[in-house]
C-alpha cells in the first residue's frame, strides 16, 4: 500500500482511482491506513464478499475459518470491467507500480 501511495500522482494522472480492500476490522484498517499515511480510500471486508467475488480469498475446505485475504491487483475500467487481474501466491511479494501503470496506459 505503501508503494501505491508512493506512485500515487502518476496514477491520478491517468484517471485511476485507486483503492485498497483488506480484510480486517475497520478501525484497523483505519488505524492501518493512518500510520502508512494513505490519502487513498482503504476499505474493510470484514465479511469477505468483495474478496470472494473477484477470488482473492483463501480458504480451507475443512474449515469455516479459515479466511485470509489473498494480496491481489485488479483494474477495472469505469464500465465496470476487470481489465487486470493479478493474484500473487506469497504475500510479500508486490506488483511493481510500473506494471500497473503499463497497464493503465493499455486503457486509453
């Protein structure tokens, strides 16, 4: 998220809006967007069901808890359009903002 904020100018330039969806709390994904000093919107699926619609949810057949939020990049143009999808298997790794940025720029 981080990086993201970093770049954040060059994907306001082209017109994308970008947002960050975790699976935690709301007041800890306050807290968390607070402390990164994130201007852009983070939101809380607690409930999991945006993660499970696009599939970046984890989970476990043999057990109902088992939850976790996937680290995953998606575009989606305003018709509403996934134009990009990208779900990493380690969640430390991260799609370099380059990346995105090509992406974007296939977009217009």
């Amino acid at each position: 998220m981080a990086a993201l904020q970093l770049d954040l100018p060059k994907f306001e330039s082209r017109n994308a809006q970008v947002v960050g969806i975790s699976a935690d709390f709301l007041p800890a994904s306050v807290a968390w967007s607070e402390r990164l000093g994130l201007t852009f919107p983070l939101l809380s699926d607690l409930p999991r069901k945006t993660l499970e619609a696009y599939d970046f949810l984890d989970t476990d057949p043999n057990s109902r808890l088992y939850r976790y939020a996937k680290r995953a990049y998606v575009i989606i143009d305003k018709a509403g359009i996934v134009r990009y999808k990208k779900i990493l298997d380690n969640p430390r790794d991260l799609v370099p903002n380059d990346e995105l940025l090509a992406e974007l720029d296939k977009l217009k």
